[in-house]
C-alpha cells in the first residue's frame, strides 16, 4: 500500500511539473509574440511606403538602380556581418548546433536589405525577415533564461511561427509550419504550446496595429466526389508538386553557382543585376517586381491572368533571390501558384479563382515540403469548407514533390516505402554460415 501510495505521489509531482512547464512556456511565447509583432508592425508599415513609392514614382527607373542597391547590400554584410548574410540558414544551423546563437544585428540588416530590394523592384518575398526576427527574439530570450536554455528547438519554433503569423495573419498555419519545417516528416508537438500561444498574440497585435490577412472568400460551393474529383485534383496535386519541387531545385542550383562564382561579389551583382533590370523592365513594367502580391489578388478576383506568369515570377524570383536579394520565397511561392492554379483550374472544370486557391497552397507545400501548413494555409486564406479539397490536393503535391525544399539545411525523414528484401537477407545469412563452414575446415587443415 505505500509503494502504490508513493507512486500515485510521483505522478501527480510528474504531472504537476509538466502542467506548470506548459504554462510557462506558454506566458514566454506570449511575450515573444509581443515583441516580434512589434518589430514586424514595423517592418511592414516602411515595406508598403517603400512598395508604394517605388510603384508610383518611376516605377522603370527603380529598376535600374538594382545594381546600385545590390552592391549596397553586398557592401552591409560585408562590413557588419558575414554571418548574418546566411539569412533563414542560419536559423537551421542553430537548431542543429552548429551555431550557438543568433547576432541580434541580423534583424536590422534584413529588415533594411528587404526595403532596398522592394525599393529597387527585385522580385523577392518578405517572410524571410518575419521568421528570422521571431528566431533571434526567441533565441535571445531562451539564452537568458538558464532552465530553459537546453530547449533551443522549441524556441526557435515560438519564434518562427510568431514571425510567420504576424507577417501574414495566419496564426494556425503558422503553429504548423514552425513545427514542421525544421525536420521534414517530423512533428514538434513539444513546441505546441508556447507556439501556439505566440502565434495567436503576435497576430492580435498586428490585427490591432492595422495588419490583418489577406483572405478570399470564394463565392462557390462544392461537395468533392470520392471519384470524380479525387482523381481531378491529384492531378492537379502532382503538377503543383513538380513545379513546387523544380523552384526548390532551381534555388540550390542558382544558388551553388553564384556563390562559387570566381566573380568578386560586388561586380557579380552588379553586372548581374543589369540583366536583371533590363528583363524585369521588358516583360510588362516591372509586372513581376517584388513579392507577387498583385498576382495573387489578380488570380484570386478573376483579373487578368497570362499562362506564362508563373513560368516569368518563378524565373525572375530565382535570379532575383540567388544573386543576392534580400526577401523571402514563400510569396512568391504563393504568387507561383495561384497563377498557375488560375490557369490549370478551369482546364479540370474548376473556376480560375478556384483553381488558383489550389495552386497557391499547394505550390507552398511542395516548395517548402511542408503538408500540414499547405493545407492550413489554403483554409485560412479561402474558406475552412475547402478542406477536402486542399487535403487531396496538397497530399499528392507533397507526395509529387521529390522530397526538395527551398530551405537547403532541412532535414528530412527517409523512411517511407523501404521493402523488406527477405531474398537478400537469407542469402547473406547462407553466405556467413558457408564463410565460416570454411573457415573451420582451413583451421582443422592447418592443425593436421
């Protein structure tokens, strides 16, 4: 009877350690999210003056200061901080340990790197900063507190989501992308909490300072067909999985290439940023120039769409980011498929806004190779009575998508679909019994 007595003891000491760690964690990712929503808050109000002038003052002429603006980026890294030019890599290199921390300066140099690219027009996102300012904030705090100084994934994950919900006011896309990004195929649920919490607070205070979402509401009802629409959208899936993928791909190629070029990186840029002006400037006025936003609201609200956007927002974004850009991949991304999506959707009998709800989550999946936050993000965005939709749709881009990720140092999980090579396994062990049947027959030859 005592040693049970001691036992329920325990648990209940066990249980009320956990329940008081969870609310700790939680009251840390809320103070997170207060703080980086307040850096973003920010961050966005200068981005969208900086995006405004740059459209309606010499919208041409911007283009053509990309080399100027490209050898001050080049120049700022240089001179405050080499490491900090690794960018969202950095991040990953500290959840893994080989990094110990975040320079706090990389949020000042990515917040002013982004403005002058969206100044000068680069075709570069903006949610490279917004997690990077949630990484070093969490980081930061973690450090400082000793008990909890071991748990450094799970703060970078409070940090990510709060950076990635106050930029785009997805508080639960959120939740899932920091939790899976970091390891493909594996889910930190120990991070939930604290997550969750920071996620939900950083993207209150952004509502509340005047950032909220960009939603579209679809005016259409469907119910899908275990048949006649399953088949339908992995299709679609597989397709938005292959271009996803490629993007992921093209990004490690363009990237090896110029950070092995023999080029000093100030001429590098610059000479390359001509070619880039000069093809920004052709194809429609700068159409294609910063994150892409406007081709995601032209393909959700049935504006006019070409079938080779995505093919030219894909192009220009990898030069833009490759050479040395600063932004993030994940809007354009989003603006990659909807155009796409806006184009195959009524080829499959779906409406073009339909079709481009489709293709901007699943295009996200499958560069990120995330599962869980493509279809979170396409609910949040369109409606949670698309979920079915979205499930199928972004499982087979997932699937499809060659296990490529925009994010170079992620990890990932190859374990799916290994058979069992019994065949194999018997004869080795016919073979190691034949070995030593052998080898006892040269020892008794040797001892005759």
């Amino acid at each position: 009877m005592p040693y049970r007595m001691d036992c329920l003891s325990c648990r209940v000491r066990r249980l009320i350690t956990q329940i008081a760690e969870i609310f700790i964690l939680a009251l840390a990712g809320i103070v997170i999210g207060t703080i980086v929503s307040l850096f973003e808050v920010l961050f966005v109000k200068v981005l969208n003056q900086v995006t405004w002038f740059h459209q309606n003052y010499g919208n041409c002429l911007w283009l053509f200061t990309l080399p100027i603006v490209g050898m001050l980026i080049v120049w700022m890294f240089e001179r405050f901080g080499i490491k900090a030019r690794q960018g969202i890599g950095l991040v990953f290199k500290v959840n893994q340990g080989t990094e110990k921390a975040l320079p706090k300066r990389i949020v000042f140099m990515m917040m002013i790197s982004t403005w002058l690219s969206h100044l000068a027009g680069a075709s570069v996102g903006k949610e490279g900063v917004g997690m990077q300012i949630g990484a070093v904030v969490s980081n930061t705090i973690s450090r400082q507190l000793p008990y909890f100084r071991e748990r450094k994934t799970i703060f970078l994950i409070t940090g990510m989501a709060a950076g990635f919900s106050g930029l785009f006011g997805t508080p639960f896309t959120a939740v899932f992308f920091a939790m899976e990004v970091l390891v493909s195929g594996v889910i930190e649920y120990r991070a939930l909490a604290p997550a969750l919490a920071a996620s939900l607070s950083a993207a209150g205070i952004a509502r509340l300072c005047g950032l909220g979402k960009e939603a579209f509401l679809l005016p259409y009802s469907f119910e899908i067909g275990l048949v006649h629409d399953c088949w339908k959208l992995a299709i679609l899936g597989i397709l938005f999985g292959l271009v996803g993928g490629f993007f992921a791909w093209c990004m490690h190629q363009a990237h090896h290439y110029f950070d092995h070029s023999r080029l000093n990186p100030y001429y590098r840029i610059a000479f390359f940023s001509v070619g880039l002006a000069g093809l920004l400037w052709l194809f429609y006025d700068g159409r294609y120039s910063g994150s892409g936003v406007n081709l995601i609201t032209y393909a959700c609200t049935g504006n006019q769409i070409y079938p080779w956007d995505f093919a030219l927002k894909f192009g220009l974004s990898v030069l833009s980011l490759s050479m040395g850009f600063i932004g993030g991949e994940v809007t354009p991304l989003f603006a990659i498929g909807a155009s796409l999506g806006a184009i195959l959707g009524p080829l499959f009998g779906y409406p073009p806004a339909f079709g481009a709800a489709l293709g901007y989550a699943a295009v996200f999946g499958a560069g990120t190779n995330t599962w869980l936050a493509a279809m979170m993000v396409g609910m949040e965005i369109f409606g949670m009575n698309f979920f079915p939709f979205f499930f199928v749709c972004c499982s087979a881009a997932y699937l499809a998508n060659g296990n490529l990720s925009i994010y170079s140092l992620q990890r990932r999980l190859d374990v799916v679909f290994k058979p069992i090579e019994y065949p194999n396994s018997i004869n080795a062990a016919n073979r190691a019994v034949d070995n030593r049947g052998m080898d006892k027959e040269k020892q008794a030859g040797q001892a005759s």
